[in-house]
C-alpha cells in the first residue's frame, strides 16, 4: 500500500498520524522543537502535498531522512522513560513479594501503551516503503551530502563549540554520532 507511489490516501493518513503524534510527544516537552519541526516536515511533504511523498528519488530520500529523524526521538524518548523508571518498579514488586520480572512487566506495558511507540509501529513500513523509492536497499545507508570533501577527519559524540579543535587547524570533517535538531 505505502510503496505504490500513486496511492496518496495511505501516505497522506499515515504521515498525519505520526505528525500528530510528534506533536504529542512534544507536549511532553521532551525535545519539543525538534519534534514540531519534524511535524512540520511530515506535513509540508505529506498532508498539505496531495499526492505521495515518493515519486521521485529525492523526495523519497527527503520523507526518509525526516521518518529517521522521528525514529531516533521516539528511540531517545523510550530510553529516556525506562531510565526514569529506574528500578523502583522491581523495588515496589519485591517489597510486596511479587516475582522480579513483574517490575519490568509494569515499565514494558506502559511504554508499549504510549504514543511514541505506537508511532514507531508506523514509521516501520514507511520507512521502507520510502527506501525501496530512493533506491536505497533494506538497511542501507545513503550519502548526506553527495561531491568530494576536504579535511581533517574528526570523531565526536557531539557537536559542540571546540568539539572538532581549533578552527586555525583547516577544514574539519566531523564524524558527529549524536545531533539534536
């Protein structure tokens, strides 16, 4: 259904559902720029389009960096939820003699129950509906930015003021693993 470029209905319903439930998660306030701005994207491409987001290679590819995109704020939310958690679940069952892994029952359930990861049971067929349309083969990766780069190689966890040394040192490629925005 999501990978015939021709069929707006199922693109345009399920690109609003998980704008609005970014929109939700923002409600939360946990990262809530980040998830309006991911809202917008999906609407912009999506609902207010009229017709699919994947008729071309480079739309395909635009939708899926924003479906990615929404996957790792659903990810970093469901992390951050079970680390608020903690173990007090498994503390308050062991206190009332229950059985240890019914505090991790009670964190599962409740997870399994919000909205992050009900959108992320939409963002999985999406995804690869948008991978197969940018030409992009089931857990691919695919360029950025596509020419040739000039510079020094550096790794960060994240990019911040003086995380790649001194711009006097030349031109910097950053390998960042974690970006927020």
């Amino acid at each position: 259904m999501l990978s015939d470029p021709h069929n707006a209905v199922y693109w345009t319903s399920s690109c609003a559902a998980v704008a609005m439930g970014m929109r939700h998660v923002a409600m939360s306030q946990f990262r809530a720029g980040e998830c309006d701005a991911c809202a917008n994207e999906l609407e912009a491409w999506c609902v207010n389009l009229g017709t699919t987001p994947i008729t071309t290679e480079d739309d395909a590819k635009r939708v899926r960096a924003t479906l990615q995109r929404a996957g790792r704020l659903v990810e970093a939310h469901t992390t951050a939820l079970v680390d608020g958690y903690g173990n007090g679940p498994g503390l308050l069952g062991q206190s009332f003699k229950f059985q240890p892994h019914v505090g991790d029952t009670f964190v599962d359930s409740i997870i399994r129950a919000g909205v992050p990861f009900q959108i992320s049971r939409f963002l999985t067929p999406m995804l690869r509906a948008s991978s197969v349309a940018a030409g992009i083969p089931p857990g691919g990766l695919d360029a950025v930015v596509r020419g040739i780069g000039v510079g020094r190689l550096v790794e960060c966890e994240r990019l911040t003021p003086g995380a790649c040394g001194d711009p006097a040192d030349g031109p910097v490629i950053a390998l960042v693993w974690t970006a927020d925005g």
